[in-house]
C-alpha cells in the first residue's frame, strides 16, 4: 500500500494511508430509471456533471442534483436514485476503502457520518480530478492505487477544504452566467457610461430580477457594484501607472474628478492621493488590470511568499 506524510493538526507528524481504489466507471443511465434502495460496503464519491431533475435519497432525506453536484455515501448507509425522466443521468463513481480510516476521518471530517451528503461543486478543477482518475483506471490500470489513489485523497482534501477551511463555501454557490457576463460587460467598458438597465436587457432578466439576483449573490445592486469595480480598478491604476488622479478618474469612468475623489474616500476610507503613497511598490510597475472575475483570488499579487518575515 501507497504512503504519503501528512500532518494532522493537533497530532506529530504521521504517515497516512492513502486510500484503496475498489470500482470506478462513468456510465450513463436511462432517463427514468433508477437504483436501490440499497447498501455498501465501502465508500463511494460520485459526480453528476449536468444539472437535472435526479433525485438522491439516503434515509428521509432527498437532494435534487439541479446544478453539477459530487455526492458522498458511507458503509452502511441506505440510498437509492432516481434519475430524471427527461434524460438521461451520467455519472462518474469511485468505489474506496480507508485503509487507515481513523486517522483519515480526523483528516476529512467530510467523510464522517455527520459529514455531507450532497456537495453543490460546478467546478472544474475537481471535474477533472476526477475524470483524470478514470483515465488513469483505464489507460493504466496497474498504476491506479499508486497515482489514482494519491489523486483521489488530494480531490477529496480539496472537497473538504472546500466545506470547512472557508465557510461561505459551504454551499459552493458560483455565479449564474448572467451575472458572470454583466460583471464582464462593466469590466471591459469601464470607461464609459453603463446603465443598469442596458445591462438587465443583456442578461435577459427584468430590472427587478437582475438587481434581485445581484443582492443575492453580490450582497450589492448593480449600481453599487459598477462603482466598486471602477474604484477597485482605479486602486489598480494608482499603482501601475503614474497617471495623474484626474486622468485615472476619466480611465475609471468618472468624468468630474472631485466626484471620483468623494467615492474613492468613501468606499477606501483614504484619499486617491494617499493610498497611492500608501501601497506605491516599485513592484507594481509594468503590470496591466486583469480581471478578478477569472479567479478565486487577488490578481497582481503574491499570494506566498516563504522568504519574507
């Protein structure tokens, strides 16, 4: 069997038991059909990569699969599926056993019986986690527990982190593509007038769906938002260039330079002038504004950095 070192908090340093491949498969199910009730013996990580009317039961409780989801079942643990009468339910699986499972479950609380059973994740770096762990089941199946089984303690560590290190990702709720698209629009016209309106009518929702939506998953309205990203981009123009705070006002969107100036104090409780001294590095010279909607972090930015106390 396959070992790594991992530190457990609260404990020394201890080998851990990578865990032990059973079954995997990506197979397609009839639209209608369904499986169980029923029971394992091990443990079972799947991924329904489609949104639809699926339904997984285990015990008296029933998760909708209406958006990419991962789902968890235990040993034990009763569950049946029934799958969507319209089409067809694809679903990858990966059937594991936890060699070392105390220490694991101290590692991945996910996985405890009190643990999750339905994880919302339109994500594409745990989507290809897991396809990549099927390819390597079919392309090399005699190296599957060695690289597979690596791969698949990294998807669910990550799984885990996911729910527990930040806890507004719980619920791993991402942005409808409508609002993607109008955050898209205000970034790449920040210099000229955007009304909310214009933007509303390329979403195609109603002006009160779309400033709805926007409360919803930005906690601002759309008008908030555009003047958080100008000023945010603003922030970005003060380091980079050495333009004049009038003329980074005009780049922002702002055609009256006191006005900029107010928001700017409002919203970074400092003056353009000083948060220029402030963060002024000779670092940020030579760097152009990407957008912060293609990551889940700062851009422009070391993120790490061992070397500096």
């Amino acid at each position: 069997m396959g070992m790594i070192h991992h530190t457990i908090k609260g404990t020394a340093a201890a080998p851990v038991q990578l865990p032990t491949i059973h079954i995997v498969g990506d197979i397609a199910k009839k639209a209608g059909s369904g499986l169980g009730p029923r029971t394992i013996e091990d443990y079972e990580l799947l991924y329904f990569p489609d949104a639809s009317r699926s339904i997984y039961r285990i015990g008296d409780q029933a998760y909708t699969l209406n958006e990419p989801s991962f789902v968890i079942t235990r040993p034990g643990e009763t569950h049946a599926y029934e799958y969507d009468t319209q089409q067809p339910a694809r679903h990858l699986f990966i059937h594991f056993g936890l060699p070392g499972e105390e220490q694991l479950l101290e590692l991945l609380p996910m996985l405890r019986l009190d643990g999750p059973s339905c994880i919302a994740a339109d994500d594409q770096l745990l989507a290809q986690m897991m396809k990549h762990i099927l390819y390597i089941a079919y392309a090399h199946p005699d190296r599957l527990q060695e690289r597979g089984s690596s791969m698949l303690l990294t998807l669910l560590t990550e799984l885990n982190g996911q729910l527990y290190d930040n806890p507004q990702l719980a619920q791993i709720q991402r942005l409808p593509h409508q609002i993607v698209k109008a955050l898209d629009y205000i970034d790449e016209h920040i210099e000229e007038p955007i009304a909310v309106e214009m933007l509303a009518n390329r979403s195609g929702w109603s002006h009160e769906h779309f400033t709805r939506s926007f409360m919803q998953f930005l906690g601002r309205t759309p008008r908030e938002t555009i003047i958080q990203r100008r000023i945010e981009r603003a922030c970005q123009l003060l380091l980079y260039e050495e333009w004049s705070i009038k003329e980074v006002a005009y780049r922002v969107g702002f055609i009256d330079e006191n006005y900029f100036s107010r928001l700017f104090k409002t919203v970074k409780g400092i003056t353009a002038t000083a948060y220029r001294r402030k963060y002024n590095n000779p670092v940020y010279r030579n760097l152009v504004p990407v957008k912060e909607t293609e990551t889940m972090y700062p851009v422009n930015r070391i993120l790490y950095n061992v070397w500096v106390k």
